[in-house]
C-alpha cells in the first residue's frame, strides 16, 4: 500500500507586502484615531463605516491601475461572477455610499470615515499593500467655504495630534489655474496634456532646469538613462514655468504671478479666484501663512481634483537611512472632485475632502520622540496557591474597579521566578504576591517592579538596603499601595 504522503506544515510568516501590529502600536493608532475623530466632530462631519469590499463595477475609474483593473487592487469573482474588491481608499465606497442613499442623507453631506484599505501594489521599504486612512469629505457643497473649512480642520487635527505650529504646513493650490496654464500654451490634446501633468509633477524632484527639459526634448536622469521630453517650443513652456515659479513671499504677489501666467484664460482666472477666497476665508479665521499657505508648486493629484487641492507637510528634518538629512513630507492630501457622484446618477454633485495617511503621521511622531516611549503594562497578581484562585481574582477585581489595569497571573504557577519573568516582559510596574502566610497575616507584598529594575542596575549594596522595591501592607490597603507606586513612576 502507498505510503501517503504528509502535507508539509505552514510556515508562519505573514504575507508580502504586509505586516503584524502589536500591543503598543495598536494603542497608539486607537489613540490618534480617536483624536482626529474628536476634532471631525467637532467641526459637524458624522461618523460613516462602510463595507471593506465593493464591487469593481462600484470601484470603476477610481481603481488606481485603468490598464489593469482588477491588478491594482485584490479583487475576486463571486459565485454570480460579479467582480468584488477590497476597498483601495475610503473615497471610492463614499461615491457608492452617497448615491444609494442620497434620498435620505442631507444635502451637503458631511461625513468622515477610518479604518484599513488595501492595494495590490509592489511593496517597498516602510511601503505595505495595507495600511489606515482616515477621511473627512463633504458632498454636495459648490462653494469653495468648504475646501477653506477642510483645510482649517486639517491645520487643527495635525496640532491636536501632536505636530506643533512650525512644524508643519497646509500648501493650497487649485487645478483650474493649471487649466488655464494649460489654455495658455496651446495645449488642447489630453495626450500631450496628460504628458504635462506628469512632468509638472515631477518639480519637486528635478526643479525648475529639469521641468524645462522634459517640456522640451528630453533630460538624463541621474542613471544615464535618457527620458523623452514633451516636445514643447521653450515659448509654450513658459506658462508652466511661471505657475510653478509664481510663490511670493508676498500672497498678493502670488496671485499677481498666476494671473501673469493664465493669461486671458478664463477658467485660470477662475481658480485664481478660487484661490484668493479661500485665503481670505482662512485669514478671517486667523489661519496665517504660518499654518496655510497659497503654493502653486502643489501639483500632487492635479490629475484627479478639479478644483482646489491641498497638502500638508511636516517641515521639520528627520535623517534617512544612509544618515542624510531631509524634511518628512506629506502626511497628508485632499481636494475637490466634482465628478464623485456623476458615474452613478448622471448627475455632477460636488464634493471635496482630505485623507490623512495616519500610519505616517505616527512615524512622524515616533521621529520627534511625541509617542513610543516607555510602555506600562499591568499590575500582575502571582499565584502562590493554585487552589486560592478565587482570593486572586478577588484582589484584582478590586484593582479593576478602582480603575488600575491588572491581571492575574494564569500560566503553570509552580516556578514562582517565571511569574517575575512574565511581569517583566509584560513591562508590568507592580507585582502583588499572597502566600499562605501573608494570607493567614491578612498581608500582600506590593513589589515595585520599576524601582527593583533600578536598584539592581545601578545601586550599591548599601543603597539596595536603604532602598527597598518590595513593601508589605495590610490587605485593605492593597489598591491604595499599588496607586500611591503607579503615582511615583507616572
């Protein structure tokens, strides 16, 4: 008889491109969560949870690869066939959410929404196929009040958070000025417009020289490699040229510039427009260029947006990983989308809104040492006699209810050493020992955990003396002594 082969065991690792969460980092997402949801309710957006899945048909010209539509993003057939997919941003399931519901949802409507996305994308250092985003976004709402009331909110959120005035920045732009850069050098086949884009987007990396030489021929990369260029004439460059060179330290300055480069453009002039409300609206409101800012060098996401946009940048340097300094970056973007709702209902509803990537908004402050420090864990109860079980939880029920996190201790008692083991990986402060004696005495030893660890590192014998970490008190004042050592370390 064949011998069957055994199937080999699973490993245990997780899949490419993701990663595992633990305790600390957990605690320090719920919190930040928590906040940024505290300041979107504040400023009237209502909570919204939908479904991790959609359907592609849902998904539609949002997915993040058109040429390959179910690659971007993890997506299967159903039984029926239909294409479903896990949600690539919190945006796209907001276009389905509004136009199922919008007879019965108020009109603009104001929501915001966290929680994981997934996108099939190769992975990369710090880069994971799912991370957390967290939305405000409002529906319905023409006049550009509500872009300059997300961008406030976005200022107000990366403050409460922990990233203080100086550190960061809101810059605005608006995509109808491109459009008008756009109308003034001729440009009318969305090819070659599209080419545009991408090289604009390409400023912040190549500067003002490069741009010029990807408008024109062509450029060497720094490979060797030769790109092609747009084929532009160096006079049909120049309106780009201007809109991205336009910032002034001057803001009216600024708009003076924009408007040099839009020319006769009337929809340019419509976004400089845009532009010089929203600061006004901002500036009523005391937001000065200290928090937000009119840049035209924002060109992130001008292919989607159709109106303003904006991003927020941590300006303060932290060190790569070959040991060379550079600022942050964005941690933060947004904008308007009029074309939201369009694709379900045929009817254009407009919308504008923020995603705040929250996953580098905790990196951010892990590098400015705001978050990550010395962890606590519970207070553990040992177990000195397994058939007094009762008497243990008794002690830590009381520890609960007087607010202390606590916990018995509930692996093999019979080698008292690996219950102090266990406390210490578990970064527990304290540690309540009962035996039969101290039980008989009406007694509990209260041992200081964090004290010990001290002593034992840097104390002399004499001062080990003088300093003792372990106390013994009545069992009626178990929780007052294990408060009064929790106050010291706090």
């Amino acid at each position: 008889m064949a011998k069957v082969k055994k199937a080999p065991r699973p490993k245990a690792q997780t899949p490419k491109g993701f990663r595992d969460y633990f305790g600390t980092e957990v605690t320090e997402r719920a919190h930040m969560l928590k906040t940024i949801a505290e300041v979107y309710h504040q400023y009237g957006f209502d909570a919204l949870e939908s479904s991790a899945v959609e359907t592609v048909e849902a998904l539609g010209k949002f997915l993040p690869d058109v040429d390959r539509p179910n690659e971007g993003v993890f997506a299967w057939q159903d039984e029926d066939d239909a294409w479903m997919a896990l949600r690539y941003d919190l945006t796209a399931p907001l276009a389905r959410v509004y136009a199922q519901y919008r007879n019965d949802l108020p009109l603009p409507y104001r929501r915001y929404a966290m929680g994981p996305v997934w996108r099939n994308e190769k992975p990369g250092p710090g880069r994971y196929r799912q991370f957390y985003q967290c939305d405000a976004d409002t529906v319905g709402a023409a006049n550009v009040a509500a872009d300059a009331e997300i961008c406030a909110m976005l200022s107000d959120t990366l403050e409460r958070v922990g990233i203080p005035r100086g550190d960061y920045v809101v810059r605005v732009n608006n995509r109808k000025v491109l459009n008008g850069v756009l109308e003034a050098m001729g440009v009318t086949d969305e090819a070659q417009a599209a080419d545009v884009l991408r090289t604009i987007d390409k400023f912040d990396k190549v500067g003002e020289a490069g741009v010029r030489e990807l408008l024109g021929k062509g450029r060497l990369d720094a490979s060797g490699a030769y790109i092609d260029g747009v084929g532009l004439s160096e006079d049909q460059a120049e309106p780009v040229i201007a809109f991205l060179t336009s910032k002034d330290a001057d803001v009216a300055k600024t708009f003076a510039n924009l408007r040099d480069a839009i020319g006769s453009s009337a929809i340019g002039a419509e976004g400089v427009a845009e532009l010089e409300k929203i600061g006004n609206l901002l500036a009523a409101q005391n937001y000065g260029s200290d928090r937000i800012e009119i840049d035209p060098s924002v060109v992130r996401g001008l292919g989607y947006y159709t109106g303003p946009v904006f991003e927020a940048e941590l300006t303060f340097e932290i060190l790569d990983e070959k040991g060379r300094k550079r600022q942050f970056g964005s941690v933060s973007g947004g904008g308007r989308y009029d074309d939201l709702v369009k694709r379900f209902t045929g009817q254009a509803v407009p919308a504008t809104g923020v995603s705040i990537g929250v996953d580098r908004l905790l990196a951010a402050l892990r590098e400015k040492g705001r978050i990550g420090g010395k962890v606590t864990g519970p207070v553990v109860v040992t177990v000195m006699d397994k058939d007094r079980m009762a008497d243990y939880q008794s002690m830590v029920a009381e520890l609960r209810n007087a607010g202390i996190r606590a916990e018995v201790y509930l692996g093999n008692p019979k080698n008292f050493g690996n219950q102090l083991k266990y406390a210490d990986k578990r970064q527990s402060p304290v540690a309540v020992i009962e035996g039969g004696d101290e039980h008989a005495n009406g007694v509990v030893q209260i041992k200081d955990l964090i004290l010990g660890a001290q002593i034992a590192e840097n104390a002399t014998l004499e001062e080990w003396k003088e300093r003792p970490s372990q106390y013994e008190v009545p069992r009626g004042d178990l929780v007052a002594k294990v408060r009064e050592i929790l106050d010291l370390h706090a």
